[in-house]
C-alpha cells in the first residue's frame, strides 16, 4: 500500500507537468481559441469591441485605455487565454523574456490601443521596458522588504505584488495585498507607510507606466 501509495505521488507531478506542456502547444484551451503571438492575440482583441466601442477607445490616452481594461479584457485574456497556466501565447512571450502575465496583457492592450490609434507598436521597446522593470525590482527588493507579520495593521495579510516606481531622487517597491475577498486592499510603502485602497485605485496603481513619477502615490497618503 506504502509503495502504490509512494508511486502515485511520484506520477501525479509528472502528469501535471505533461499537462502543461501539452497545454503549451494547443490552438484552443476550454473551448477559448488561443493566439499564438501578438499579431494574431491583437486580431482577436479586435473582435471583443463594437465599432462604437472603439471610438471611445480611439479617444483615450494609452494610459486611460489600459487602466480602465486591465481588470477587464485584460483579466479575460490573463484567465481564458491561459497566460497563467503556459499556454501556446504565455511560451511566446516567455521565449521574448516576458514572464508575468500581467506583463503580456499589458503588452497586448498597449499594441491594441496603439494599433487602433495609428502608431508604431514599438514591441521590443514595450519588451525592454518590462525587462528593465524587473531587473531594477530585483534589486530593490533586496533592499526594501515588507515589515514583519507581527507589524501588519490587519491580520492574514499576503503580499506577492509590488510595482517599483521612481520618486524622482529614491527607487522603492510599492507591496499589493494579494488575497483580499473584500473590496479593499492594504498596500505598503517603505517611504510612505500602509494605507487601504480600494479596487479601482488599485487597478490605477498596476496600469501606471513602470518607473512612473509617483503623483499617484502622493494623491493616495494625503486622502
């Protein structure tokens, strides 16, 4: 009993890594077909707006675009194109140097909206950007960490999201709660201190331009 028992705990993750890579590979996923670059995710975007809705989006600034639909339409391609679970579209940006899912999204939105508006994509700057984001985060967070649990002004607090932002004179990593079931989330600022948010301001916070000036930061700690 010991031995199957040891067997099928040996196979289960060998099974779910096949899974995945076999999910990698599929041109659709649930029923939900999956692109497989950027050429093919911004034709499909293209088909979610009615031309109506596209005219309202051809008169928003990239970033307004970005802030009002990454909890949108961004959600939907991060859950139904699989961009957390290794689809064929996750390995194509994987193989670009793009790994978090909320970066692809945001890479397809901003190439959607510059599309639509009738400007050069730029994909390897938006690429670059990112790369640069996340190198610069590494080595903040190895200077500025959360405080510790017994220090946190609420309890079962989780933090696995921070946005790194310049001030202008300091570089800082800005802590997301994560695991909120209510419609407010606590955030924190070495530099500025906790403070509670609620879901819109937070979908404001991740649509800003990495490395941003941090007006929004100064907006939120003087309410």
């Amino acid at each position: 009993m010991v031995k199957k028992t040891l067997t099928i705990l040996l196979i289960l993750p060998i099974m779910f890594s096949c899974s995945i890579l076999f999910d990698s590979y599929k041109s659709e996923i649930d029923g939900v077909y999956i692109p497989k670059n950027l050429s093919q995710a911004l034709s499909e975007a293209d088909e979610f707006y009615s031309d109506s809705t596209k005219a309202e989006i051809i008169k928003m600034t990239e970033d307004e675009f970005i802030g009002r639909y990454h909890m949108g339409t961004g959600l939907w391609m991060r859950n139904n194109w699989a961009l957390w679970k290794g689809s064929r579209l996750s390995r194509y940006f994987n193989r670009k140097g793009i790994k978090h899912p909320d970066d692809m999204s945001g890479i397809i939105l901003t190439s959607y909206h510059r599309q639509l508006t009738g400007k050069e994509i730029n994909l390897k700057e938006q690429i670059s950007s990112y790369k640069e984001y996340w190198k610069e985060a590494q080595k903040i967070n190895k200077l500025v960490q959360l405080p510790k649990k017994s220090k946190h002004p609420a309890d079962s607090l989780e933090f696995g999201y921070s946005i790194g932002y310049n001030n202008g004179t300091t570089k800082s990593l800005l802590h997301l709660q994560t695991n909120s079931k209510t419609d407010s989330i606590w955030i924190y600022d070495y530099l500025y201190g906790w403070k509670k948010i609620g879901k819109k301001m937070e979908s404001n916070l991740k649509s800003t331009n990495k490395f941003k000036p941090d007006s929004l930061l100064n907006v939120i700690f003087k309410e």
